[in-house]
C-alpha cells in the first residue's frame, strides 16, 4: 500500500515567509502537518496516469503522489520551479516525472480533461472565488476523476495557532471549511470526508480532507 515518502529536511526549502516546511519537522506539530499529507494519500487511489498538485509549494507531496501515478504535474504561483527541480533531484527523482507550471488554480493551463486526478492540500483556503476555482479543476479533470482536496478547519483553535505565529486568520484564510465543502458539493459528488481529529462535530476538528468524483 502507498505511504508517505517524507523527504530529507536538508532537501527542502522555504518558498517565502508564510511557507510552513519547517513545521513538518518539529516533534509535535509536525506529526499533525505530517498527518494531513497522510490523510490526502489515504483518500487518493492509485493507477493513475497524470496528476495535479495544485499549490504543491516546495514540492514535498511529489515523492509520495509518484507511488499512485505515472507523471505528476505541479501548479503553483511562487515562481521557484527551478528550486523544485533541485529538490527533486536531491530525492532522486527523474526530472521527466515531474512537470512544473506556473499559473494560478483560478486559471489553470492545462486543456480541458487533461487529469486523472487533483491533489491539493492547504491552498482552498487562501482563495476566495471557490466557485471559480472548483470549476477550472473540474474543467481539467476527466469524467469520473477524482479530486482530493485537504484544508484546515475554522475555529477558536485554528485561530489562535495562527496568531501565535504572526498571521490574522481571515487574511491568510478568507474561506472556511464550510464554505469549501459547500462549493465543492455544488460541482462534484462528495463521497468521503476526513477529519483529524476524527470527531462527530466537524466543527470541533483542526483539519479536513475530502474525496470529491466528477460527475
């Protein structure tokens, strides 16, 4: 079965100041950070040909997604592709498996139902035109495609974690958990949702990941 391939810390690097790599390493938050990379492989089925990471930041997710696809595709708005790269081949990574695009996911360069499968992990939050960014996924993605999407959830606690690190939630978050589920459920059929912690209350959790189909 596919785990989580974590890579060397001395591999890595920081795309930019709210970049939170680092996190992945300390012992307790970064077993949570940790966890949610897991979560959205949990979800993910494998025997895929081509998948997009939608904000896959300083690459980290790319050695993990490889065990479930033939090519992996990155999008993301840092510019840094050529510090990727280097990444990936300090992890021993065929340049060829890997394809980079700049781009933003409201306008994504991909031509329509050119995806097996979406990943995204951390990035739906920061955007607030969902309905936008739910439609040009759909758009590149292949009827009956599945679309992974992971987000941290929106309470007291998730708050005062941002704040203790110099971030005002609604800034760096304009959109909530339910406002991605809801914008999510209007295009594609939801058909699991993990929560971490895994309580009844969703509301009451830190973080989520959902299994989303095209119809």
């Amino acid at each position: 079965m596919p785990k989580l391939i974590f890579p060397s810390q001395a591999n890595v690097f920081k795309t930019n100041d709210e970049d939170p790599i680092d996190f992945y390493y300390y012992p307790l938050i970064g077993w949570v950070y940790r966890k949610r990379l897991a979560n959205t492989l949990a979800l993910l089925a494998g025997g895929k040909e081509k998948i997009l990471d939608i904000g896959y930041g300083s690459g980290l997710l790319f050695p993990s997604l490889l065990q479930f696809a033939q090519t992996c595709y990155g999008l993301e708005s840092h510019g840094q592709e050529k510090k990727v790269y280097e990444f990936l081949a300090k992890e021993k990574i065929p340049a060829e498996k890997v394809i980079l695009r700049p781009g933003s996911i409201l306008a994504i360069p991909f031509a329509d139902g050119f995806f097996d499968a979406i990943v995204s992990v951390s990035t739906l939050e920061h955007i607030e035109d969902l309905n936008k960014a739910m439609s040009e996924m759909s758009r590149v993605l292949k009827t009956g495609g599945e679309i992974i999407l992971s987000f941290p959830v929106r309470n007291l606690i998730t708050d005062i974690f941002f704040k203790l690190f110099g971030f005002h939630p609604r800034e760096i978050h304009p959109s909530s958990h339910l406002n991605i589920i809801s914008a999510a459920e209007k295009i594609f059929q939801v058909e699991k949702i993990l929560k971490f912690p895994n309580l009844k209350n969703i509301n009451l959790s830190l973080y989520c990941t959902i299994r989303c189909v095209k119809k």
